[in-house]
C-alpha cells in the first residue's frame, strides 16, 4: 500500500539491476521464501496459473511482509481485471499476447485514475489503506506509481512492435520468445534463427522508445548475463514450480545415489 511501502517504480529508478521470479501456486510461504533469499519482486500468474483475485490478494499481502514488491501477469489486457489487481494493492500489471497498440492503450488507462486514465474510483480499497482520507493525493501517487509491461509473444506482436512500444505509459516491454518459437513451428526452440532475431527487434524497440526491457532468463540467450549486456537491468528468472521441481529432483536423485547398495 502506498503510504506504507516504496512502490516498485521508484525501488526501479535506484536499482543497477532488479531480480523477480514468477508465481504460480497460492502459497503465501514460497513468496516469503523468494523475498527472504533476496528476489526483489515476485510476478504472479493469473494467465497460467490458478490464482483468482483471492489468492493474488492474500500473496500480495505475502510480498509486503518481506519487503518485496509484487506485480500481476493478468490474463489479458481487459480493464475489470486490471482493476481489480491494481485495487488490491499490485505494483503493476504484465499484458501478455500483446498484439497491437489499442491493447496496451486499454490496459495504462485500466491501470491509472483520471484523468490518466480510467480505473474506477474508489477510496475503500485495499490500495488505499481500506479507506483513504486523503482521495486527491493516493489517486495521483497511485497513478504516479502503476507499472504496465507488455509481453510481445507472436507474429501480430512483433510486426507491430514499434507502434506497441510507442504507445504512452508503458513501462517496459518483455519478450515471449517460447510463445514466439511455439507460433512459428518451432515448438519451444528458443535458438531458432526466426525466433533469436526477436531479441534484438525487442530491444531496439525498448531503446528507441526509451522503455525498460525485462528479460526472462529462462529463454535468454547467456542467462542473466546475456540480459545485461543486452541492456537488460530486470530480468524475470524462473517459476516457483520449475523451482521446486528442480529441487527435488535433483535431491531425490542425489538420494537414489547416496543409497545405492
């Protein structure tokens, strides 16, 4: 909430680089977890995976008690859900299948009040403190504050990338290069010439436009690494399933060996 917690945007306007790692399960305690081991964000997935407002508000509140920040990968650019996640107290939003400018225009004015933008008002939400006293001045600092990524992730998008990326209030833009290979026949192969050229047209739209470019490190050619010397400073590593699932594996494997006769 914005009189208790520095919001995201100006944490970003202090940070060389800024770390978060997507959320897909409704437990409170991995979104602690990620904050405790140093993650500056957390992205939770309301395209993939089940969280309905109810469980994003609750990990939110999961965010705010370890300091981090959280933002929401909404399930399209629609302006209710926009609303709804922006009112419980998200630092932003991340639009995916970004495919034309009017998206992005629908989803800054879902996330910003008048005259900004068109989100509802309303002094009794949870990003106002459940009830602001002090209307004029959290409706301008909330507008002030609201992060809008767009996650260009097909063919739509990238022909369309210069008039998405010049769009006013956009943040940043992200790249779905898996999306991109799955669109093209490629089935999920990041590497593919048609696919690698996407990095570059991504960031050459981000400088242009003078946008932030978040990188997910997954698909990024180097890690975390290659991010930066692309001119990433955020990068997006990682699902908490991918996570976990990769930890046990490789403990449980470790313990078949360690038992072996």
């Amino acid at each position: 909430m914005h009189s208790r917690h520095t919001s995201l945007r100006s944490r970003l306007a202090h940070a060389r680089a800024f770390t978060g790692t997507m959320i897909q399960f409704d437990c409170c305690e991995i979104v602690e977890i990620a904050g405790l081991a140093g993650y500056d964000y957390v992205m939770l997935d309301a395209e993939h995976g089940a969280l309905d407002i109810g469980a994003i508000t609750r990990l939110i509140r999961a965010a705010e008690a370890v300091d981090i920040c959280a933002m929401v990968r909404v399930p399209d650019h629609g302006a209710v859900f926009i609303q709804r996640v922006m009112d419980a107290g998200a630092a932003g939003v991340l639009v995916p299948r970004v495919q034309a400018p009017a998206q992005v225009e629908q989803a800054v004015r879902a996330a910003r009040f008048a005259p900004w933008g068109e989100r509802g008002a309303c002094a009794t939400s949870r990003a106002a403190g459940h009830w602001t006293q002090d209307w004029p001045g959290f409706s301008r600092e909330a507008s002030a504050d609201a992060l809008v990524w767009a996650l260009v992730e097909d063919p739509q998008g990238m022909a369309a990338l210069g008039q998405i990326a010049s769009v006013p209030g956009l943040d940043a833009l992200v790249f779905g290069a898996f999306d991109l290979s799955q669109a093209l026949g490629h089935a999920g192969d990041v590497h593919h010439p048609e696919v690698a050229a996407g990095f570059k047209a991504i960031r050459d739209a981000a400088t242009q436009a003078e946008l932030e470019l978040v990188a997910i490190t997954a698909a990024e050619p180097g890690g975390a690494a290659g991010a930066a010397q692309r001119g990433s400073r955020i990068v997006l590593d990682g699902f908490d399933a991918q996570i976990i699932s990769g930890a046990y594996r490789q403990r449980f494997g470790q313990l078949r060996q360690d038992m072996k006769p």
